[in-house]
C-alpha cells in the first residue's frame, strides 16, 4: 500500500513539474508578442523619459485609452520610463532587430540625430526609425535673479550656468540657442546639477549665475523658484528665433504672456524644444494608423489627463524631421492633415 501511495505520489510531481516547465517555456513569447492572422498579440511599449514627465503622462494615458477600448485587440500596450533618448534609441534598436513592434516619445532632435548616425551615446545609423507625430514641447526657462545684471543672451558670456546634464535636449538647446545669439560654448561654464531642485537652489544662493528650468507653460518649477525668490527670465531675440527655427525644425520658440509668473509682468519670447512619437519600420501599418487615430479622436480626454496637451492636426507636423511611417502618411492622407515628406 505505501508503495503504491508513493508511486501516485511520484507521478503527480513528475505530472506538476512538466505543467510548470510547459508554462515557462510560454510565457517568454506572451512578453515579447507574435503576429498572428488576427493581427499582433502581445506587450507594445512605449518608451519615453521619466516617470514625472509629460511624455511619460500622456503616453500612459493614451496607452490605458488604447487598452480599455480594445484599439487593438490581442495587443497590450504599456508605457515604459527610460533614462532619456539614448536609452529609448536603443531599446527601439532593440524591438527592430527582432522584429516587434515598438513606440517611442522622444526629444525631436534625439530622433534626427539617431537617424543620421550622430547621436553620440549610440553610434550608427539608425534609419530604420521613421516619425508619426508630435507629442510635446518643452521650454527653456533661463533663470537669474532680479538684480543680475544678465539682461539678455549675449550677457552669458563669462557666466556659470546651472544644467541638468550634459548631452541632454535641454542643454543641446541651451548650447544652440546661446550660439545663435553670439555667445560660443567656450565662452560660459555650465555647470552639470542633479536635478531641477538643486538648479533653483543654485540660482537662489548665488552658486550660478543663471541656471534653466524647463516645463510646458506655465512650469511649476519656475512657479516654485519665483514663489520665494525675486528672480527673472532671460527671453531670446525674436528676430533671431524665426531664421533659428528655420534652421533647426526640431526647436521652437514660445511666448509666455504677461503674469504668468510672479514678478513677470511684460510678455516674454523663450526658447523650447519639441518631442514626437517615433517607431520603426517594421511595426505594422494599421498599428501605426490606429495609434495615431486613437490620439486624434481622444484630445478633450488626454487634455483632461494632462493640461499641456496640444495633438491637433495643426500641430502634428511639428518636430517630425525623419521619413513619416506609412501608417502615418494614410492617416494624414484619409483626414486631410498636410505633411512635408
């Protein structure tokens, strides 16, 4: 009788073992997804900077928006916060070699840099990566205190400039847009902070002598600094802003209107930079179409979700330098909405 028992008992463990090796070996596939004849089933990230940002915000929304109405059945599409552009470079390197689908929010200017092989952190040509639309705009606030003598850009020169890193869109902005105004990057220092926090402590205490702060208008990060502190913001020229913007498409130029900030009573003209929706070639067309379709016919619901959002057919050129996907291209094709390919 024990023998007997112990060889039921054997059976059922050899039986469990094998169930849970066979539910192992498929859930590998169930993460990276498959196509299927009903279409792509699986996990479909969308890559973007941090968690605090508006990138990350809308793209959760919409992605949740996506899920909920079953856009794409079989499909799950989830936000992932990154490190910044070339983490989302890499990662959409990544999904292309194996042949999956994949999204991504990133600085317009990180995307044309990957494109044609210059972005420096992840060399190569990266010209499978193709555009869909615009997704955000982030402007440089350049902050000094009110009695600085720092009255406009030229006035940089010799300067300590608080930044949040080296090599990120905000300071490749910083350095273009100082040099459309005279001012060289050899000829200010700008000093690397960890956070936006500390950049307004360094402003505050003197530690620089002007130090960015960026955010879609009106930004809670200048809110906070000219809450407690008497300080300013440096506008660009706006006769140097329109040939500037020519040059760079990638970048804008913002008008912040009188009062918007404490101390700030006169309307102002600053620099900012635009952030579009990217993938890559491979991720299916009607993917693509509906992706953009779903942003299009949910803009009062992903304004609600956050207040800065501004996809409308005006606006979904912007920033977009590399080739439109296909999926892209019928969608503006079957809405009437005008590229430049």
């Amino acid at each position: 009788m024990k023998r007997a028992l112990i060889g039921i008992f054997t059976l059922i463990l050899i039986s469990l073992i094998v169930v849970a090796c066979g539910e192992g070996e498929t859930s590998q596939p169930a993460n990276n997804g498959e196509e299927s004849e009903g279409g792509f089933s699986g996990i479909v990230p969308v890559y973007t900077p941090g968690s605090g940002g508006i990138n990350y915000i809308i793209s959760a929304g919409l992605a949740n928006i996506i899920n909920n109405e079953k856009v794409l059945p079989g499909a799950s599409f989830a936000t992932e916060a990154t490190n910044g552009t070339s983490e989302i470079v890499q990662y959409m390197s990544e999904r292309y070699q194996q042949g999956l689908p994949a999204f991504g929010g990133i600085g317009a200017l990180g995307a044309d840099q990957a494109f044609n092989g210059v972005l420096e952190p992840v060399p190569g040509d990266h010209d499978y990566l193709r555009g869909i639309g615009f997704l955000s705009y982030n402007a440089l606030h350049l902050v000094v205190r009110e009695n600085s003598p720092i009255q406009s850009f030229k006035d940089l020169a010799g300067t300590r400039i608080g930044v949040a890193a080296i090599g990120t869109p905000p300071t490749e902005l910083l350095e273009d847009l100082m040099e459309a105004h005279g001012v060289s990057k050899d000829d200010y220092q700008p000093l690397p902070l960890s956070s936006f926090t500390e950049i307004q402590e360094a402003v505050a205490n003197g530690s620089v002598d002007a130090g960015y702060l960026m955010g879609a208008i009106p930004a809670p990060t200048v809110r906070e600094l000219a809450q407690t502190e008497d300080v300013r913001i440096i506008p660009v020229d706006p006769a140097i802003m329109e040939p500037f913007v020519a040059e760079h498409p990638y970048y804008s130029s913002v008008d912040i209107p009188g009062g918007t900030y404490p101390g700030q009573e006169e309307d102002i003209t600053i620099g900012a930079f635009y952030s579009i929706y990217i993938t890559h070639e491979q991720t299916d067309d009607e993917m693509v179409y509906k992706f953009l379709e779903t942003i299009m016919n949910n803009t009062d619901g992903l304004k609600e979700i956050h207040p800065t959002f501004d996809i409308v057919p005006e606006t979904v050129p912007d920033g977009v330098t590399i080739p439109y996907h296909p999926g892209a291209l019928q969608y503006f094709e079957d809405h009437g909405i005008e590229v430049q390919q």
